[in-house]
C-alpha cells in the first residue's frame, strides 16, 4: 500500500475491503513519507513498512513472499508514479480514483499498463455495489430497449464552508490543485458520477456542456459542477455533483432511463434497485435475491435483507481483481481500468476548461482513443 | 369555465378544486365548440352552457348573478383570447398554465391584465402544495442562508411512445405546434418547474443553457429538455423536464440548497419536506402540523396524517383567488400571475431557440421587463 | 347531514366528499343542537338548517325535492338514533364510524336496516382508498395463495397528553364514556384497523387475546390497544391501535402475508400498494395505473404520479353510495355497511371486557349473527 | 473458532467481523466435526484446524500463542459445551444466539461464567448497530420522557414453504427440536426481537402473552409468534416474529414511543434513526454525524453517508469485546452478556410453554434472578 497513514480515510477502507475475504493480505506499506508514521502504521497492521513508495516497490518485488499487487491510496498527484513504477516493476495496481493528476499522465500510464501486461484497477466503488452490476445487466439484456437519457447526481455538504482553510486535512489536499489537479468536485467526485454514468448505460460520453464552479469564496478549486452530456448514438444526460449542497451526506443517485422503462439506483438504498416501467407495476430489486443475475449475486456475501455497504462493495473490486489476479487474465473487468481512468481525466479536463471559456457544447476529446 | 368538455383531464380538476371549499361554484361554461356537447356537458354540471367563449363572457358579465371569475382550462392556443375577452368584460381569470401560446401574447396580456383591473391567476398547480409553500417560507426567512443551488426535476413517462398517432386526446394537442406552441414538454411542464423554482428560491433565472430535444421519432415539438440556470445573484441551477422518461409517473421533485442546508421537496411524497442541515440532524415536516408557517396551515383542510394532494392543492390556488377577489385585492398572491406568465414563456421560447441554434448560455431575454 | 357544526373536524370532510364528483349536493342538516350555530353553518353551506335532526328527517322526507340520503357526522351517541329515524322515514344513510355506541345498539339497527329497504354506509374511509381496494382484489384473486398473517398498525401520537382536560373539542368527547361508548382509542379507531384487517383478508375474526389500556393518568377510557387476532381458517394477526405513539400522526398501516407473498398498504405512501412475493421482485404498484383492477382504477380521478388523499378517498365512498342509491342496489358493497358496524361493535365490546377481566382468548360473541 | 465449515451462513460473518478492525485474527478453529473438512476450512482461513472443540480449546490454553478467544457459532444445541469448556480453560467466549438450546443451560452456563472470570458475549447482532445505540442513548438520556410502548418486529419468510424437507442445511437444523431447542422462530429470530427491545427502552419485560404457533404443514417447531409484552413499571410492547410473513427479507424493525415522542429503527434503511417528535418536526439521524452520541459515532468507520450494514455491526460487537478483554474489564458492555442469554431462554420457554397451554398472561418465570 501506498499512502493510508494516520488520519486518512481511504486507506482503511482499502485494508479492510481487500483482506474482508480472505483473498488478499496487507504485507507491506509505505504508508506515510515521515518514516516514523509509516513504521507506526507498519507495526499496528501487522505489514513491512517503507518510507518510500520507490523503496517498497523495489523490495517487495525482490521477495519470493513479497507483494504482488499495489494498493494505491494517496491524494492525486501522488497516484501516477507509484502506478508506473509498480507496473514497471513487475506488480499489479489497484488504485484510488482519479487514475492520474491529468490527462496527459493517464495517456502515458495507460501505455504503461498495456506494456506492463499486469493487471491495473481504479477503485470506482460503486461499480462495486451488487445493484449497480445489476443495473448494468439489464440494460445490457436490453431490457429496458434502447438507452435515452441517464440522470447521475453526487450530491455532497461538506465543503459548503471553507473547512479547508480551518486545517480539516481531507479537505486540505483536495482543495489544493498541486495535489488534486485541475479538478475540484469534478475531480473527487464528478469523476464517479461520470465513470457510473458509463459503466451502467454502457454508453459512451461524446460531448458535454459544463458548469463548473467555484462557489465558496476563496476557493480556488470547483465545488460544484453541472453538466450536460451527449452520448454516443445521441442519448442525452445529466451530471450534478456538488460538495456545497449542504445537508447532503453522499447521495448518489443514478436514473437510466430506455425506451421501455427506467431504473434507479440510489447510494442511501444501495441494496435496492428500482426498474419503473411504462406499462407495468414497478419493481424493486433487493441485493442477494436469487432472481438477480450472477454478476450481482456473486456481490453478496450474506442473506438478502442483511445490509452490506461501502466496505463491502470496494471488497467486491478487491476481490474481481484478485481472481483476475489469479486466473492470469488480461482484464481485471468489471473492475474499471486505466481506460476508464483516461476518459475520466478528459472529462474532468475539458469540463473545466470548457466552463472556464464560456463555451457551449465541446467534444470529449482525448478520450476517444481509448474505446470502452 | 372555457373548456373541460368530455374527455378532458384538467377540466374536471377545475371544477372540483373551485368547488371544494364551497367559495366558488360552477355556474356557466363554454365547455365545447360544439354546442350540443357543450350542452350536455354543462346539464351534467348543473351550469348554463354556451358553445362560444365569447357568447359566455357578453351573457355572464350582463347578468347580475353572472359568473365573476372565468376558468381557461383549454388547449395553449386558447388561453390569450377568453383571458383577455373576460378581462375586457370585467372578469377575473383562472388560466390553466402557460398563460399563451407564445412570448408575445402573453406580453400583451400582462398589459390588458394591468389595464383591466382584475385578478389574474396561473394554476400553477405544485404551488398550491402546503409544503412548497413552507419551502417558500423556509427560504424567504433565511433559515438556510443565501441560496446557492437549486435542481428542479419533473420526469413524465408517458410520451415515451408516439401516442400522439394512435389517438390519445391528451397526447395529440401537446404534440401540435398549432395548438401547444414552439414548447412541447418544455411548455407543458417545463414551464412548472421553472415556476416552482423561481417561487420557492425566491430568485429569478437571469441566463439559461439548454439541451431541448425531440426524442421520440417523428415528434415535431420536443419531450425532453435538460436546461442549466443561472440565477440573479449568481445561484446556479439545473431544470430537467422530460416525458420520454419512461417508467416515471409525474414526479416532480425540488433541491434547494442554502449556505446552511438544503430542502427537498418531492410530489410523491407532497406532504412531506425534508430539510437537511449542515451541522444538524435531517428534519421532515409534516403538512398540517401545528409548527408549520401560517400559508402552509392555512393550505391543510385535515389534520396532519390525513393526506391531501393534486385536487386539494389545486383548490388552494382557487381559494387563494377566490379571497383575493372577495377583498378586492389587487394581487392574488401566492398565485402566480401573469408576471409569471411572462418569465415561463419567455423561458420556453428562449430555450426552445437557443438549443435549436446549438447556442451555450443565453440571457432570459423579454422576462427582465416584469419584475418578480 | 347530522352533525357537523363550528369546530367539527369529520362534518367538513363529509361535505367536500360528498359533493366532490358533482353525483350528491348538500342540501339540508341539522348541523348543531344550537339552532342560531344551526342556521349559521345552513346560511354558509347553502343548505336548509334545522334545529333538531327528527324534524329534519321529517321536513325532509316530505318534500318532493328534499334530501335522499342523511350523513350522520355525530359524536357516537348519535349515531343510532338519527340513522334509525331517517331509515324509518324512507331514506337512506351514510353513518360515520362506528355504527353505533354499543353493540346491542348495532344489532337492533341492523334489524331496522334491513327492514327498511333502505341502504346504509359506515365511512370505513380506508375502504375507498384504491389501493386498498387493489390489496383486497389481489388476495380475492388468490395472487398470494391462502391468507396466513395480517398485522394491522393504526399509530396515533395526539392523545400522548391528556388535552381533553385542557378543552380540546375532539379529544373531549372521545375520552367520554357518555359519548364515546366503553372504547376509546379502540372504538375510534380501532375499529377502522379491524374492519380494514377484514375488509382486505376477507376473513372474518373469530377470536381475540386484548390488551386495551388508559395510558395518560386520569383517563377513563383507553388509548393503548394491542389484540391478538385468530381469523376464520386458522389465520393468526396482530392489531395495534394507540392514541398514545407520540410522534404518530395518522400512520395506518396494513400488511397481509400468504403462502406465495405479502402486500403492504401505508397510509403515509396511500397511492402505492407494495408486494413482495417469495421468489420474484417486489412490486410496487401506484394508483390509477393501467394495469389495475376495475375497482381500483375506478377510485382514481386523476393521472397516476398526481396523488389523491383522503377526502378522495372518502368521496369513493359516497360516489359508489350515491350510485348504488341511483341503481337501486340492495347493497352498497364495497361500501361497508351495517354488518360492518356489528361486527365492529363487537369487537370493542369484547375486546374492552376481556381485557378488564384479564381473560386470554376469547370468541368475538355477537358478531357471529352477522355473516360477512 | 467452533463450527463454521462449509455451507455455514454464520461462521463467515464472525470471521470477517472478527478481523475487520485488525484486532482480533481467526487463528484456529473446529470448523467440523469431519476432522478432513475441518483441515480444508483451516488451510482456507490460514488457521490450526481441530476435529474437536475440547481438543482445540485443550490445545490453544495451552499454547503462548493460543487463541484467547473463542467464537462459537454452531448450532444452538452446540453453544453450551464449548461454552462452558472454553470459559473453564481461561478463554472468553463470543457465542452466537440463543446462548443455549434452553433455560437449565443458560442459567447453568451464567454460573460458569460468573465462577470464571473470563468474557461472555452473545452476538445480538442488531445491539451492534451505531443507530441502535443511538436509540438507546436517547431513551437513557430521558428524551423521550418514560417508555410507554415499545413495538418490535422481526417478518422474514424464508421458512414459508417446508424447505427443510427438501435439503437446505439453514432450514434443516433450525426445524429439528435436537438441534433448536424448543423454539423455531422464536429461538432464532424471536431472541433477537426481545433482546433489541430490552436493549433500547432499558427496561425488562416482566410478563408475555403468546400466540406461538408452526403455521406451513408438518413443520414441528414453530415459525410464526405474537407475543404482547408487559414492562417493568408498565409500559406495553408488541413482539412479532415469523419465517412465515412471505416476500419479507429480514425487516426488524423497533418502535419505541415515550411521553414525547417515539424512536424508529428499521434494518433495512439500518443508517437512519428516525424520531417523530409529539410537537416538533420528524428528525432523522445518520450514521457517522457529528451529532450523534459516542457510543454511536464509535461504530463509525466511514463517514455518513457511506453505508455500513450487518458486517459492520457484528464486527462493532467484536471490536467492543476485545477492547473488554484487552483492558481486563469485567464485563464487555455494550455487547450483550449472558444476563441476555438467560433472559431470552426464559422468553423462549415460557413463550412456548404457555401458548401451547392456551394460557394468557403469564410472568417471564426464570428470569428474574439476573437483574438487567
């Protein structure tokens, strides 16, 4: 693991999502840049302990029992290195989302990736949710007949005021465009939305038309984004995400809507899946029912009605990704991977970009080499 | 009345939201050009029939027990001429939303409405609900700070199919351009959510940016639109209306967010608002209960528990009107009136002009003449 | 209309229903013992005011256009004498709930129903929610094979504080034995959950195991009522009825469990009827859908997506009396009638003696005469 | 660990709790009693492997690196001897529920408990839930003012057709009287009801009146039960707990209403705590606000918003008991104690007893000597 030291979020939730099963174990970390804080770290997780990412990847890789995946959990301009040096090195990627500082970064990694043939994963949770697989099938099975407009919104609070000059630390980095690149909210958290968005129509995003803002005063990164999207074969859509809706915890919602129905999946019911359709009654879709289809069924560890969460659905990546491991396949699908981190990085740069000119409608550009 | 013959929706709703508190009764109409249907119609309903508009108002406004008030519950190409031919002869309106066919007449009807000296009222139906009425209030006392964002969404479903050629009345004016407008969907209930932004942020939108789209093939007039606002004073919001979102009922939903909180609002649940604080537990309110602002109470017939809903809310919006006359005011607020008229046509054609051009933003021009 | 002066609650609720679908007018009452608030609420309501409901009914009945059907809006202890005077003089009844004040009360109506030939009507108003009505279609179509369980929830919180001693008009005559009978939270609204329990299970309740309470200090009759149900055919149930949930507003609701599924009915979400089957995804189904019964979509005014609440629901009960009246029915179904009222009646009374006496299980006597 | 081999539910879920918070780690185990399954699921889990439970706890005291705790999580005939062993040989013990398979052997086993100075913890996992706790917190605070009625449920209906008859290993032992005791449902659900009830309103139920009955065909023990419950000092409840309400999952759901106002926790929405306040609006409470109480917030891993679920909470038991026995407490409160065990054994008993007597009311025999 790269990152995860005292105070971070992310980190724990990737120690415990990735040894919830059984499958992977944390043996190493270079969890902190203050040797001291990473040997602490080391010591309370039971794993070898780095001061440097450089140094762990090159040991690791040198032991017969040494890691053989790197989980990456720092803020964003700490992600593209390590990823390169570990797939240089031999040693397969998981990483925290965005791929990349920028675009250009997610370009080069992703030929890295495709030189390494080591396996690189992106850490889009909610990908990981067994209601969000399913989703994603039905519309596959067509369902819901052809896709015509898909509402994602990522609504957050918590930045409604500027904690990030009061030495809150999560919101420190992130408001930082050294650390966080171009991107505010569209960075953090429009990039799930969007990944979401894609990973369920199974559309493409051609073109968008962005609002991307800065709201609280003094802030220099967006908090607060808005944004229309075309897709390929002209479906149209919607992306809201906002960390100055206040009151708002981590409400992700997406609507797919077809010719023949619609379907919602929202964070706060994530066990549940609603399919609306034009000429029956509604139905609602519980996680671990035998009725689903295998991909979301292979999500649930226990009974349906017993609530699994967060933890759980980024286990679920953990977990593909370590049979993918095993299995020596050539793709960690479906968990998302550096293609989808290139288009992520596009939109979040041509999104800002575009909204900063005053244009209208721009093409995704740098996107479109990477085919989904 | 003018209209509501047979087979008509929003007629019957007239009547029996006028009717509902006993202040108003249905005395005369012009329920149908054809003057035997118009007949029956008016039998059924204990009222005096006419088979023209025109006849009606000269009759009524000669008679001393003649009808006060005039409800437009017509096709849009209907509401200018009896609007102004009743205000001409003395009568108040009730007009059925939107208040024109176009920007033009409804310019010209907010002079003959000043001209006139009677009461003008829109049903705008969703702001007759006590509890959008208390969002109202929440807002205007500041309960939630500066308003930053606002997402109005209504979803409709039941265009998804091309019904306007197999012979659904209701689909099949809404679908003419002659007798709804340049604005399909974004006429018939675009127009209601930007009202009901408008009325309950308090703010009014000053430029727009909008994705209008005819979805369906071979509709002429659009059925879904995806619009971004941006509001005097900088407060960013983002529209979507759309009757091609299959599967959905009529769920009209309200986000505003303050510096503080935000509310949300959603038809399904209309006597429900929910408030959720930046540093404070979520708070739902109830309609009818003892804690609520005097025009939310003052909407509640039954005690708290007892829903009411779209007759009830619609009779809120008659009752309003009908007080205002008796008092002889000069304005029937909380009932939007023909300023409203004017900013939602004015939306609807700028949006409807400005997509078709592949425009970005575009300033609301022609709604900047009335005042909010 | 019997009942109904300055301060009633249901008095109004009656009207609005009653004249909402254009089918029945208010056109007499004796609206208050105080002939002056008599005359008073008659001028308001545009209908002839009399002092005393005998001479009502007699004035009434002698005239060629006078009213055909009397609503009993009365405290309990009013409600036999005026139903069985108007009965007697020919005409027909809608009595609000219960039937009577005692249950010898309700058995001697019964004999004077039907000797009358007249029809008469308990405003169960739950009954003509449509989605109740779709619930008690769907267990009749035997969707969710033989009927096992129902539990039947009526929550309410407004008598949590003893506001009858502080002169709260509804809550003193209710905490009255005098005027109330010897139920209190059982009689008023117990009786709804148990003929709601009966209406939709179509099973007859065969015995009972009370535990009825006074709760507040210095209440004579109770507030706090939890039954064990034994229906006819070995079904078991759970019925609880409180005027002392405090928070509680109105929050009705009923579940029905078979071999194959549950259906799910809640007050607050009225216009959705929810099913969850044992090997298929749960349905929601919303009112005024296409895909619905007759008898549910009857009950729906409006578009599905436009909620209709209470008083809709209420007037679904006088538009099919009204209409049973018109056809000459010799029943009201599903309207419930008379037979209703026994059974109710006997419940309470059993159900309050049992539980003084601290007995177990007891026979529901008296309401055996009366087959369903 | 004892029990937990292939195609247990349980055993799986204590092991990812156990370890999620890197506290505890499965070192050995008895998964089996087939001494060739037992090695497999050891090889599996990284841990020494046992054929035999008295073998294993032997082997483990013995050792400086022997397990100090042991998780018991076979069936209930199965809790009692490796209970008691292991407590007997210097571990503590975390037991899955009931403590025993009756009222001798908790009562028994509290002895060997209070003799051996070691841990007890039974996995009521719902005590383990932040919202619970919450809830408890708010009643101990006195928010509500005192308890008048508590109403828990607990419908699942995945025992509505006699699937123990046709191989599955979950129904099979849950339905053999050998292996479950005297109580079906209510031993396995039924427990957990009663216990989430006490746990919340803090107060102990004194008397019971029970309708246990086995309502699918040649089932032995029961899977439906309705008890009404009577509170030390008075206050009224409602148990409902059945395998037989089909189409539920697993929805416990507790009520607990006071003098001002009522809590409501549901399982299936597990992060929110509503409270329905008697004269101001609804709140709702989310996991990990700031807001909540410690012990609430405690149980956090993530911020609010990110859902935790049953996992989680089981491991907040785990977690809970090692920092008990690593800080040498003498009782591992909040986790529930063989005090609960006892109290739920004497539920189950006299439950069964009396409703199979036909008898009302009776006390809570047997549970008296193990003051709350």
């Amino acid at each position: 693991m790269v990152g995860g030291g005292p105070g971070a979020f992310i980190g724990p939730v990737h120690r415990m999502a990735a040894e919830l099963d059984g499958r992977l174990k944390l043996v190493a970390g270079a969890f902190s840049r203050d040797a001291a804080k990473s040997a602490a770290a080391g010591q309370a997780w039971g794993a070898r302990a780095y001061g440097d990412f450089r140094e762990m990847i090159a040991a690791e890789a040198g032991r017969d029992d040494g890691a053989e995946v790197v989980a990456i959990v720092t803020p964003n301009h700490l992600h593209f290195e390590p990823a390169a040096a570990a797939l240089k090195a031999g040693l397969h990627v998981m990483s925290d989302k965005p791929a990349t500082l920028n675009l250009a970064q997610a370009r080069e990694l992703a030929g890295i990736v495709a030189a390494s043939g080591r396996l690189y994963g992106l850490t889009h949770v909610y990908t990981g949710y067994p209601m969000v697989r399913e989703a994603r099938e039905i519309v596959r099975r067509g369902d819901l007949g052809a896709v015509r407009k898909v509402v994602v919104e990522y609504p957050q609070g918590w930045l409604s005021e500027p904690i990030e000059q009061g030495g809150d630390k999560q919101a420190m980095w992130r408001a930082d465009p050294a650390q966080s690149g171009v991107g505010g909210c569209i960075g953090d958290i429009g990039t799930h939305a969007f990944n979401l968005a894609e990973f369920v129509s199974g559309l493409a995003v051609e073109r968008i038309c962005a609002d991307v803002a800065a709201v609280v005063p003094g802030r220099v990164l967006d908090d607060d984004c808005n944004v229309l999207l075309r897709f390929a074969g002209g479906a149209r859509g919607v992306l809201i995400a906002s960390q100055i809706s206040a009151g708002a915890r981590n409400g992700v919602s997406l609507k797919v809507y077809g010719e023949k129905g619609g379907l919602t999946w929202r964070h706060e019911r994530a066990t549940e899946l609603t399919v609306d359709w034009l000429h029956a009654p509604t139905q609602i879709l519980h996680a671990a029912s035998p009725y689903l289809s295998g991909s979301a069924l292979a999500g649930a560890r226990i009974p349906t009605g017993h609530p699994e969460g967060f933890i759980e659905a980024f286990a679920n990546l953990y977990r593909d990704f370590a049979t993918a491991v095993a299995e020596g396949r050539v793709s960690a699908d479906p968990v998302p991977g550096i293609e989808a981190g290139v288009r992520t990085m596009a939109f979040v740069e041509t999104a800002v970009a575009a909204s900063r000119a005053g244009e209208g409608w721009v093409a995704l550009e740098g996107a479109a080499a990477c085919a989904r």
